[in-house]
C-alpha cells in the first residue's frame, strides 16, 4: 500500500519524466565522479596486493585529484548537456533569407482576453485560459468552476474583429454533474489523471490547452507532449486529448487534422525557438555570440512571442510567429521565426527563421514612431499602441485605440533610406494617409488615385475651364469664337456709356 502511489499512472508519469530529466545530467557527472575516486583506491589496492605495502601519502593525493577532476567534468557535463539539448531543439530548423509569408492581421490577445469578461454574462467561474482560434478567427475562453471538486463551467468563443461592429459570440455549458475534471483539479478531478490513466509517459502544459465549442457542446482541446533521448532529452509532440464537456468523455489521437484549432503545443515553439541560441558552436553558445532573443523591450508586454497568425493567403494554415532580435544589447529585428501551429506525425514542426533585409528598429521604437508620427490619432483617453507583429515580408502591423475598440491599425515596412515607411489605416484597412510611402508601393499608389480623383481648386478671379480646345470640332471653335467678340464688345460698348 505504500508503494501504490509509484504505480498510479499519473504520479508515476511525474516521477518518470523529472527522473528521466535528472538521470540525463546526473548520470554522466555522477559516473565520472565516482570512477575518478574510486581510481585511487584501485591502485592502493593493487599496491598492497603486490607489494603487502600500505597506501601512501602519493595516493591519497592522486584521490583527492581525481574527486577534483570527477566534479570538474560533472560541472562540464551539464554545461555541455545544456549545448546538447539546445542542438537537439535545432534538428530539423532552417536559416533562410527567404521574406516572411504574408500574415493576416488580426485584433491584439489582450484586446481578447480583455472583452472576454463582459461577455460572459450571469457566469461565476474564473477566467482560466484565453486562446486564438485561427482557423475560425476568434478567441476562445474557458473558464473554471468555482470550488475544490469541480471542473470547468463554460467556454466562450468570441469575435474580435480589428473592424466593424460584429461581436458574433458563442457560449457552450459544460455539463458539470458529468465532465466534472480540469487541468489541475483535486483528486478525481483532476483532468491530467484521467489522461494517464489513458495513456502514460505523456504530459502537456496548461498554457497550451484552450476550448472550442462544436454547437453547444463544448470541447477541451490539450496538445500533449513526450519525452525522447537518454543522456539529452527532449520532448516531442504526442498528438491530442480531446475531453467533452456535456459527456465528460475523453479520446486521444495523434490524427490532428480535424482538430478545430492549434495542434502543435506551443510550449514547444517556444523551446525550439530559445534554442536557436545553439545555432553556432559551443563557444558562440556559451558566450552567447550566436542566436536570437526574443524581444522583451515592453512594447508587447503580455504577449511578446508566439503570435498565432493566420496565412493571408486563404489557405488555412497557421503559425506561431515571433520577431527576434540579436542577443547582446542590440534591439533592432533582424529575423522572424515561424512554427506551423498544426504538424502531422511525433517529431518537431519546422522551425524557420527568416533574415530581414532591411532590418527593422524594435517594437518599442515603433510605438514612439506611431505616436510621432500620428499624435492627432493616438493616444488619447484609454487608447495605447498594441501589438507590433510581423505581418509578412519585411512589413509589421501595430494596433491604436482601447481594450474594447480597435480603431487604426499602423502598417510599415521596416527601413528604407533612414526612413521609416509607415501608413496610417482604419481597423478594417481602409488607408488614411502615410508619413512616407515608397515610391511605387500599393500605398503610393492609392494616395495618387486620391490626387487625380480631387476636383482641381481654381483661383477665385480664374476663368472657368472650357477644356481641351483640341477636341472641339471647327464649328464649335468659330462659334465659341463668335461668343467670345460678342461678349468683348458687349463690355467694351458698355465701358463707353
């Protein structure tokens, strides 16, 4: 009966996952360390074998040595280790110069999370996790049941639209005298128990986990991952657990192609991300003189890596997208890298970082050029600059007005000439005006249409225009003619009286 809780698939699936991570940089260092003391011992009892001569002072040295070199390498190992587990991230990544595909902008995640409150109506329950939904452009809410043996209460499915007035909501009631389970619930309770007794050796962090809701039917959608390697370890993606909220069934499959919104756990886009650290050698690693970093300068404080973006294309597809910067003191974005938000099979998605030509300053920089640049427009009242988010190619998208109005959006494409190329739109991308378009941009463009399309301002004392007198006929030119010396003598005859 003691040993019981070791054979619990849930508490054994803990125990084997932080053991399997320890044994990888223990058992190494521990082996050495050993060996290495152990070393001493062996030659003074070979000495004493031969010779029948005790251990002399030279061998308790060598002891000593062997301790110091033994913990050396352990200290090395996981130095090392910590290299090895980054390379193993990296397996599979690309380094391109290749633009950006085209992102479809879309309304900040905190501008979501924000108008998921007011929504929710007469509901009691604690906000527990907000999520985009790409495929269905809307952002999913579940919110937990108040109390110790329960589990969730209801999920919300919302649009956020960046314009117009559409507010389409959907609301989906767990059935909670039967789905009574959620993501670290008490005993029974407890979401994560009933899919190890499923399946064990898989685990899933609760920051990737969201809802849907497939008519009234609400479902909890938990991207899972497992553990790969013996001395480096990583994890990998280990398909999806589905859990119903009016059955409280749950079903696991690693067939994600109907699963209504991101399958790949984001969690690890973000560790494939952070180990582009290892892109070069061991040395560049450790003195970090290679990689990126995400950018953390405040600017998109809440949400600052891992957008989930829709392709503009109309394809369907998605993916987590974050703007890198170079590690060190630099700020600028010089990379963007992407990570498909659904990947078919167990290994890890592709991770791509595409090298910006030209560069671009830091979100934080941007949101002082919007503010400059558009003071007539921002920022009054409640109204903040949102998200910066690469948008495609070399061009970046940021958000002007409130939690629960989005007014204008900015749209640049990064440094041209020391200048920065950015035009002001309305929320749904009517353009405004430019403090500077590029010459032959669509934007460019559009504002030279504006231009010809204006009525031409006269002088007040300029005559009216008769058009271009090429296109008249002879007659019409002599009786214009005719119009005009009648008009002259009228006046002249007149001048006279």
């Amino acid at each position: 009966m003691v040993l019981a809780p070791l054979y619990a698939p849930y508490f054994s699936t803990i125990v084997v996952w932080e053991l399997r991570k320890a044994f990888a940089r223990l058992a190494p260092a521990a082996v050495a360390v050993a060996g290495l003391a152990v070393l001493p011992w062996l030659v003074s009892r070979t000495r004493r074998t031969n010779r029948g001569a005790p251990a002399g002072d030279g061998v308790k040295t060598l002891g000593c040595l062997g301790a110091v070199a033994g913990l050396a390498f352990a200290v090395a190992w996981l130095v090392y280790g910590s290299y090895l587990q980054d390379r193993a991230y990296m397996a599979g990544a690309q380094i391109v110069a290749e633009p950006v595909p085209d992102f479809a902008a879309r309304s900040p995640y905190l501008v979501g999370k924000a108008q998921a409150a007011p929504h929710l109506g007469d509901v009691t329950g604690e906000i527990a996790d907000i999520t985009y939904l790409p495929d269905a452009d809307r952002f999913a809410t579940l919110v937990e049941r108040r109390g110790w043996l329960t589990g969730y209460e209801v999920g919300l499915v919302q649009e956020v639209p960046l314009g117009g007035t559409g507010r389409a909501q959907q609301r989906c009631a767990f059935d909670v005298g039967v789905a009574d389970a959620r993501i670290g619930g008490w005993f029974g309770h407890n979401l994560g128990r009933k899919i190890s007794a499923r399946e064990r050796w898989v685990r899933f962090e609760a920051s990737d986990a969201y809802v849907t809701c497939s008519g009234d039917t609400p479902l909890v959608v938990v991207p899972l991952k497992r553990q790969t390697g013996i001395l480096v370890v990583t994890e990998r993606p280990a398909g999806v657990a589905l859990y119903n909220g009016r059955t409280g069934q749950l079903a696991l499959t690693t067939d994600t192609v109907d699963v209504p919104g991101p399958s790949y756990p984001t969690s690890l886009a973000a560790r494939q991300r952070e180990a582009t650290a290892a892109v070069g050698s061991f040395a560049d690693w450790w003195f970090e003189r290679s990689g990126w970093d995400a950018s953390e300068d405040g600017a998109n404080e809440g949400n600052e890596s891992e957008f989930t973006l829709r392709h503009r294309d109309g394809s369907g597809g998605s993916a987590y997208v974050t703007p890198l910067t170079p590690q060190g003191e630099a700020s600028s974005v010089v990379a963007v890298a992407t990570v498909p938000t659904r990947h078919r099979g167990t290994g890890l998605a592709p991770l791509t970082v595409h090298r910006l030509d030209p560069t671009w300053p830091s979100p934080k920089a941007i949101v002082a050029l919007v503010k400059a640049e558009y003071r007539d427009v921002c920022c009054y009242n409640d109204d903040q600059v949102f998200e910066v988010v690469p948008t495609g190619g070399t061009t970046w998208t940021a958000t002007i007005g409130s939690e629960q109005n989005i007014r204008y959006r900015v749209e640049g494409r990064g440094q041209v000439g020391g200048r920065e190329v950015s035009c002001l739109k309305a929320a749904d991308g009517a353009l405004i005006r430019c403090a500077y378009a590029a010459p032959g941009s669509p934007e460019e463009q559009e504002l030279g249409r504006r231009e010809d399309g204006k009525p031409k301002e006269r002088a007040p004392d300029a005559p009216p225009d008769v058009g271009d007198l090429t296109a008249y006929t002879p007659e019409q030119l002599a009786e214009l003619n005719r119009r005009v010396n009648e008009e002259v003598n009228r006046r002249l005859k007149g001048g006279s009286q």
